[in-house]
C-alpha cells in the first residue's frame, strides 16, 4: 500500500534547480528536509499557539496534536497534498461563547468533535458526489457572510477581555504587528503575528522593569495590580511531561453554536488543496473530499482528548512558495518537531505566559482578517450585493451572529449568535431564491474558492490561515 512516505532525492539534494520544484515525493537532503520541517513549524507558531490560548485549551496539548493531525492528514492524502495542520482561529469565536453561556473546557471541545464529526462526513459526500454538491449548498454569498460573522462575533472579546489589560502595550503590539505584515517581505511577513507576540512579551517586559505593577482588570474580572508578565508558572514547569488531557462533554446548545464552523472549514480545506494543486503542476480535485474528510478525523482525535481542532494552515502554502519545496517529508519532520514541543510542559507554560495586552493588540488584526476574509470570497466571485437575492439573507445573518441577537425556543433552549447567524444565511438564500423571480437568478453565482467549475476552470490561492481567497 502507498502511504507517501517514501521519497526521491531531488537532483544533487541541496536546492531546486532554476525552475524547478521538489515534488511533493521527492525530498532534499535530511538535514535540508530537517530544516524546512523546523521553519514550517515556526511559520504556523504565531496563530497555532495563540488560539488554543484563546479557547482556554492546554497549549502543550495543542501543539502535540498538530503533529498527530499532520501525520493523520500526510497519511489519509497518501502524500499528495502537502500541508500542516494547526488549531483553527474559526473556533475562538465559538469557544467564547460556550464559556460566556457556562460552558467549561469539556464543553467546547465536546462541541468541536462534533464539528469534527460532520467535517468528516462532508468530506465523505465531497468524494461521492464531487464538488458539485458544496456549489449547490454553499454559493460564495453564503460561505463569505458566514466567515465573515464568525471573525466579528469576536470583536467583543478583543474589547472586553484583553485589551482593558493593558491598553497602551495592546496598541503598541497592534501597530508592530501591523507594521510586521505590510512592510515586510518573504518569509518574515509570513510569521508576522509570531513578531508581534515576541515584540508585546518583550515590552511586557521592559515595562514592568521601568513602572512596576499594573492596575487593571485581569481577564474581565475587576482591576487589580498586577505584572503584565507573569513568568511563576514557567519557572515551576517541567522540562519534560505530558500535557493535561481531558474527555469532551456533549451539550446541545454548545454543538449548535459550533456546528456552523464546519462551513468555513470545508472552504478552508478548499482553497489549500486548489492552491497547492496550482503551485506543483497538478490536479487535485479527486482528493478534495479526502481533505477535507482526513481534517475531520485529525480534529475528532484531537478532540477526544482535550485538543483543540485543526485546519489547514495558509502560512505554510507561504513557506511551500517561498522555497519551492513541495516535499511531504518536510512536514513529516515538522510534525515530529510539534510532538516534542508537546512534551515540554515548560514551552508550553511560555505560550500561557502570553500577557493579555499582548493577545488584545493582536486579536485585533487577527480577528478583523478573519472577518474580512469574507468580504474577500465575495469580492472575488464577484457577488453582486445590489441583488436583494444576495444582499437580505446575508444583511440579517451578520447581524443577528456579530450583535448577538437570540431566539428562546423554550425555556431552557434558545439560538442565537453565530448559530443562529448561520441558519438565517443559509435558509434564507435557499428560501429566498426558491420564490424569488426569474431576472433575480439569472446571474448563476460563482462557484466558492475550491470548487470546480462546471465549464472552464477558476484558480484559487489561500489566505490568511488557509482561509480560501478565489482568484478570478
């Protein structure tokens, strides 16, 4: 059975030829396939290592199950779609709310595994019935306003939570960061947010040298004193441990607020296979639905025992284009790397230390591309928002998801945010157009960045944590 793993040596094994690409089989030399896998790591570090803080997850754990669902991924796709999986930012929003509505650790991830779940099986449908299907239940009007109310939604948490602690180092780490990704250039622009986080721990720093305590609320709770950085729990870390693993617990409203994540996974997934397939010369669309199905599994496992999801991860398509370095071994090694990074409970205590003005300079860009990434899939399949087809179902549901609007069903039952957000977008487009007149239709929507179209071709590159941009 061929499980992609093993590799020609590319040429002389040093670098690609004038023109030429190392192949996703073929490899450099290993101290070559080494490095790569070690710079891979870093490229994906900045968002990988802040979301699982953000969700409240155990970073170690977060880490090591990277490199679990990279190997799941390399071994699902048989080798042939390179990329590294690192935890989903499409999730903060949900796991913010869950916590706001009660919910513990258990919960999200609880809820998440069953996002899981359904990625999978979506990806199981993609591979019968081809990309078709996702054109025909999730056109870019939909998929766009969707990822575009997921990122808002967590403006609140930005505004609430982390920058009050501290907001002068939060505005100084958003105009680095800013700085970082604009003026920069090949790979350093790439881990542009890792920059930012090392800028704010390092100011953080400095600043409690020259003024000493801060007074100010600490994770939304009331003011206090208190370091900006507080390093305790790294100095009473070990070198060498298991991370904190836990089992997921199932609540109904929890699952309905993350099941429509599973939309923006599946464009994710998308976009990354088109964008590698584009950039090695071949065609990937029969291993769409094994992706996306290979991501869901990654994420169940992860999930099962207290890890946050994974997704496909953009930066890394950088790195790939960058070097010119397809090779899957490359990735191997970097998933290696992840698993021992997991069983340092000191790095991990490191990426916990993360002060929370820090997270709040950050989260402001983060969050904002993230919701903006929508606007990106609509401007690149060219969705005409004049059309009330277009326009009111996806007016409705970003404001109901990034408002928080809600719908008590019973007393003890109710929808609202993104949930609720989602099913406005979805039902209403589909409602809508079944009853909407003919010159409304007529302009046939584009098909969502990934998918194939029926006549012609689309080529797709992705963006900002394999979120997809389609380019026309």
């Amino acid at each position: 059975m061929n499980l992609g793993v093993r590799w020609t040596l590319h040429g002389d094994g040093r670098t690609p030829a004038p023109g030429a690409v190392v192949r996703p089989d073929e490899r450099l030399s290993w101290p070559r396939t080494v490095g790569l896998g070690a710079q891979h790591v870093v490229a994906m570090f900045g968002a990988s290592f802040v979301a699982p803080v953000l969700m409240g997850l155990d970073p170690n754990l977060a880490i090591m199950m990277s490199g679990v669902a990279t190997i799941v991924f390399l071994l699902a796709t048989r080798g042939a779609v390179p990329s590294y999986l690192g935890c989903s930012l499409s999730f903060v929003g949900v796991a913010a709310t869950i916590r706001a509505s009660g919910g513990d650790s258990a919960t999200v991830t609880g809820a998440v595994l069953v996002v899981g779940a359904v990625l999978f099986l979506a990806g199981l449908a993609v591979r019968r019935f081809g990309a078709r299907i996702i054109h025909a239940t999730m056109p870019p009007i939909v998929t766009g306003a969707v990822v575009m109310l997921i990122g808002f939604n967590l403006a609140p948490v930005t505004a609430s939570t982390y920058w009050p602690q501290d907001q002068w180092t939060a505005l100084l780490v958003m105009l680095f960061t800013g700085l970082a990704v604009v003026c920069l250039r090949g790979f350093w622009s790439r881990v542009a947010i890792f920059l930012g986080l090392v800028f704010g721990y390092a100011l953080s720093w400095v600043l409690d040298l020259a003024f000493g305590r801060i007074h100010s609320p600490l994770g939304g709770a009331d003011a206090v004193d208190h370091w900006r950085l507080d390093l305790s729990g790294v100095a009473k870390a070990d070198w060498v441990g298991l991370p904190s693993f836990h089992a997921p617990a199932f609540e109904w409203s929890a699952i309905l607020v993350a099941l429509p994540v599973v939309i923006a996974l599946v464009a994710e997934n998308a976009g990354h296979v088109k964008a590698v397939g584009e950039m090695t010369g071949d065609s990937l669309d029969d291993k769409l639905g094994t992706a996306i199905a290979a991501d869901g599994a990654a994420s169940v496992l992860s999930t099962a025992v207290g890890g946050p999801p994974n997704t496909t991860y953009s930066e890394n398509i950088g790195v790939m284009a960058a070097t010119r370095v397809y090779s899957t071994a490359a990735y191997w090694a970097a998933a290696g790397f992840a698993l021992l990074f997991g069983l340092c409970p000191k790095f991990g205590a490191v990426v916990a230390a993360i002060p929370g003005g820090v997270l709040g300079g950050i989260t402001v860009i983060l969050y904002g591309m993230i919701g903006l990434l929508g606007a990106q899939i609509w401007i690149n399949a060219k969705v005409d928002l004049r059309n009330p087809l277009n326009l009111v179902p996806a007016a409705a549901g970003i404001i109901i998801g990034v408002g928080g609007v809600s719908l008590k069903i019973t007393d003890n039952f109710e929808l609202g945010g993104i949930a609720l957000g989602t099913i406005v977008v979805i039902t209403g487009y589909h409602v809508l157009r079944a009853f909407a007149p003919a010159h409304l239709k007529e302009q046939e929507p584009l098909l969502d960045s990934g998918t194939s179209s029926y006549e012609g071709t689309s080529s797709y590159e992705g963006g900002d944590d394999g979120q997809p941009v389609a380019k026309s």
